[in-house]
C-alpha cells in the first residue's frame, strides 16, 4: 500500500464534514429565514430545534465516547451518515413543529455518530506528530461547507424548503456513504503504526499484525475529570460554541431583518465568513503542531468576540465583511485544535469517553447560543442586546483557554 492510509481517512472525513456542514449545519440558518415567514414559527422556537441537536448531543455524547472505544469509530460513521440523510428526508416531510423537532433530532443522531466527534477520535488514533494537520485539513471540509450555503439558498428559493432538505437528504446518502466505508479500524489493522510508521508484520507470511502497538500513556477518564484543565478546555469550548451556533442560527435573519438585507445577500456574508474560515483552518494546519494551542485558542475567542460586535452593530458592508473575517478566521482556526488539544493534554488512551464527557459540558453553548440571540429577539425585537450579550460571554472566554495547564501525562513529559 502506497503512502499512509491516515491520510485517506483525513480527505474521507473533510469529505464528509463537508456534507454535512453545507447541508444542515452552516446552512440551517437559511432554513429559519423562510421558516419564520411561511410556517410563522417564532424565532425562539426554531432556535429551540437548534438547541436539541445540542442537547441530544449531551445526552448522548458519554455513550457515543463509550462506545467509539469499543465498537470502533468506522462502525458509527457508516450508521451514522444513513441516518444524518433520512433526518433531511424527513425534515422535508413535516407540517408540525413537533414534527420537525424530531427531523432535526434524526439529522442530529446522524451527525454525533458521522460528525467531527467520531471523525476526530478515528483521527487523533492515527496521527501524533502531525495530529494538528490531520485534524484541521479534516476540519477544511466543514469549513468548505460554508460555500455550499448559497446554493441551499437558492435552492429554497427555486424549489422551496421540502425538495432541498430531501433532495439533501438524498444526495448525503448517496454520497456519504462510500466516503464513510473509507474508515477503518487502528492502525494495526492494517499493519501500520501512528503517523505511518512501517510497523514490522510478516506480510509476506502470511502472520497476523501486531496488535495494541501504537499505545502511548494517557489519562483514564475519571483521572482527566479531576483535573482543571479538562473543565477549563470544556468551558472555553463551550463559550465558543455560543458564538459559533448564534450566528450559525441567527446571522442570516438578522441580516435580513435588522440590517435589510435580502437571504441571498445574507447569505454571501456566510460565504466571505467560509472563506475567512478556510483561511483559518490553513492557517491551524500549518501553525497548530508548532506552537503552544492554548494561546492560539486564547486569541480566536477575541475573534469571536470583536466579529460579533462588529455584526450586531453593522452599519454597511465594511463591518459585515469585519465580522465575517474575524469570526471565520477564529473559528477556522479554533475549531479542529479544541479535539487536538484534548488529546495533546489527555492522551489517546480514553479520549472516546473524555470528549464524550466534554461534550455534555460544551452543550451549554451550544443549546444557549441560539437560544439567547433567539429569546432576545422575540423580547426586544432586534438581535441587538442578545449578540451582544453573547460578544461579552466570547470574549472573557479567552481566559479559560489561558488558565487551563496542561497535566502531566504518565511517563511522558507534560504538553505544552
């Protein structure tokens, strides 16, 4: 086999973050714009579908890390990405708000088990040196999705909101899952060791491959649990997440209605904000594994911060193109390093069940982002205090990032 199979997982997985951010993800918020007008569903109760994908995230964030150390990550992936397409199938079919409740919930379940969770985990048990690389040229695919909106966008517009989700939901199936057969088990199931390394099988003889090769000392999850840095790593997290899944929810109808714009100018702002994230996940591969990530993390969060306020108080196109660079390029950048991090600081020996555990925490902002903004709104009639509330919230986050230490992992030296 010609080069290091890893990274035919890396492209597999960008492949499929692209899917999923392109279809749901970055472009749900062009689905709450029309939503809002033709089904006169209030803004906080569509924010409240946004808010249980986090939720069932938390929920089952535990069992998903339990059982990506057990069952194997390319198991869950292949599941997953079926069930992701069927949940836009059936968001396409409903007439009812509870009905599209579940939809959302389905295409949720669909994302934690083929998402960046599972994607990540498969990764960082692959890659050591380059596992910032891995991690964010994976993440590259996410951020791509983000060009996809506009042709959401314009999809609604031609065909309406039912042909696109299930013209979607089609189209992820159909296309997800080759992409998903890519994953494979450890490295020793191939016969290979981290980041490549040749391991010594008997290929030619026919013998088995060594087995349990590639493991390095690491925490146990009950260990990671009581030490600062997992709380202080899950709580910055968090606080990004109430930025990211704000906007990701929210920025398209308050470009719309508080700043009089039309969807398919909205949704060119989402595409300079991509293209700033691309920039940052660029910027993450070559920068992520040679300086210390918790500065780099510290900084995105000033980006978070400034890119809101620039948004929430925008008086022309010069501002709006300011928050797109500062919030795509902090969240580009931040995003696939929240994973290396963890494992930078943790090891790979339960990092399934510590991100789990992560990401019962990291739900707050996930489910609160969408939320606040949204119940702002309804209150105020503007996103105005609610995003700004939120720019407040980013930016002291950076402190979280600055005080979490990384522990030191038994017999190796501590991370930076």
């Amino acid at each position: 086999m010609k080069g290091f199979y890893g990274w035919r997982m890396v492209i597999a997985g960008s492949a499929l973050q692209f899917l999923q951010g392109g279809l749901m993800m970055q472009a749900f918020g062009a689905y709450v714009a029309v939503l809002t007008t033709e089904r006169g569903w209030s803004k906080t109760a569509l924010s409240g579908a946004a808010a249980l994908q986090s939720v069932e995230s938390a929920l089952i964030g535990p069992a998903l890390g339990w059982l990506v150390d057990r069952v194997g990550e390319h198991r869950l992936i292949q599941l997953g990405i079926v069930i992701f397409g069927l949940g836009l199938i059936a968001m396409g079919s409903v007439d009812t708000l509870a009905g599209f409740y579940g939809a959302v919930l389905l295409v949720a379940l669909g994302s934690s088990l083929a998402g960046y969770f599972t994607i990540n985990i498969a990764l960082i048990h692959w890659f050591e040196r380059q596992r910032a690389r891995a991690l964010s040229s994976a993440g590259l695919g996410l951020a791509l999705g983000g060009l996809f909106v506009p042709v959401v966008a314009a999809s609604i517009t031609a065909f309406g909101w039912r042909a696109t989700a299930i013209g979607s939901g089609v189209l992820a199936i159909a296309i997800g899952w080759p992409l998903a057969r890519v994953f494979r088990g450890r490295p020793d199931a191939l016969g290979m060791r981290i980041d490549g390394a040749s391991a010594q099988t008997a290929a030619a003889t026919d013998a088995p491959a060594p087995t349990h090769t590639d493991v390095t000392p690491g925490l146990t999850a009950r260990q990671a649990l009581r030490t600062g840095a997992f709380w202080l790593l899950s709580a910055g997290h968090g606080i990004a997440l109430f930025a990211v899944t704000s906007v990701n929810v929210h920025a398209i109808t308050h470009i719309k209605e508080g700043l009089g714009y039309s969807v398919a100018q909205a949704s060119l702002v989402i595409t300079l904000m991509t293209g700033a994230q691309i920039g940052g996940v660029l910027l993450g591969m070559a920068a992520g594994d040679r300086y210390d990530k918790r500065w780099i993390c510290a900084a995105c969060m000033l980006g978070h911060g400034f890119g809101l306020l620039m948004l929430t108080y925008a008086n022309g196109s010069v501002m709006l193109a300011a928050f797109a660079l500062l919030h795509g390029t902090a969240w580009g950048l931040r995003g696939p390093l929240m994973q290396a991090i963890r494992a930078d600081y943790f090891g790979r020996r339960s990092i399934g069940m510590i991100m789990g555990l992560s990401s019962v925490v990291i739900a707050v902002g996930q489910v609160g982002g969408p939320l606040v903004a949204g119940a702002f709104a309804d209150l105020t009639g503007d996103y105005r205090l609610g995003y700004t509330l939120l720019a407040v919230l980013a930016l002291g986050g950076s402190f979280a990032f600055l005080l979490a230490r990384p522990p030191a992992l038994p017999g190796v030296p501590a991370a930076r």
